[in-house]
C-alpha cells in the first residue's frame, strides 16, 4: 500500500482506471480529496490515490531512466546517473541496494519500488529523477 506522503510531484506510478492501467507521473496533488494528478502522456487525469501501484524496480525501468549499466568484477552491477550511483549484489537482484551521491551514502536494505527511488534521489541530489538525460 502506497502511503499519500511518500507521493511526490514528479513519481511514477501505475495507475488503474476501472482495469485500463497506464503509467503515469504525477503533476499534482490535492492532500484534502486524497487524489493525485497524472499525465498519461496525452492527457491528465485525476486518480484517488488508493488507484496507484507502485512500479517495480527492474533493469528496463532503470535504462528507461537513462542510467548507465557496469558489470564489476565481483558480480555487483553499478547503474550511474551523472554523479549517482547505485549498486546491487547481482543483476536482476533489487533488494539490497547502495546508493551514493558525492559523500552521502545510503544502504537499502529491502525491496524499494521506483517512486522511493526517485524520492531518495531527490533527497540526495536536490535533482528530479526522469527520463531526462543529464
């Protein structure tokens, strides 16, 4: 269950529309009616918030973001986005994960979905995680 406060313009979620899902970011929120807007791509929409699934970190997700990809000698995979980084133990293997950005470290100890990622990336760099390259 997705909680409303760890929902920040700028995630992606899966939103569900009555069985028509569609991955969105959110654009904007209203706290008081407990509902998220999301652009679609084509149009926004307006969801209550019980609506959105996390979206699951997988490689596809992390190319689609425009991370780099090194496989190290020891079996770890280093994804880099400018001067972030992120390690996990083996590919395909999201739940343990080590981020870094400049000095500051953070271990991940659990499976995290791509919105806390984004978020700890904000919180990290002060920079929106997106598709854009940078």
């Amino acid at each position: 269950m997705i909680r409303l406060n760890q929902i920040k313009k700028g995630d992606y979620f899966i939103a569900n529309n009555e069985g028509d899902e569609k991955i969105g970011e959110v654009v904007n929120l209203d706290y008081f009616n407990k509902q998220v807007c999301i652009d679609e791509g084509v149009q926004n929409f307006w969801y209550d918030f019980n609506r959105l699934s996390a979206i699951p970190i997988s490689d596809s997700v992390l190319e689609n973001l425009k991370f780099t990809k090194i496989f190290n000698e020891d079996g770890t995979v280093k994804y880099s986005k400018g001067a972030f980084r992120m390690l996990i133990l083996s590919p395909g293997n999201f739940s343990r994960i080590k981020l870094w950005y400049r000095d500051e470290q953070r271990q991940i100890m659990d499976t995290i979905s791509v919105h806390q990622l984004q978020n700890h990336f904000y919180e990290m760099t002060k920079m929106r995680l997106n598709q854009e390259v940078f």
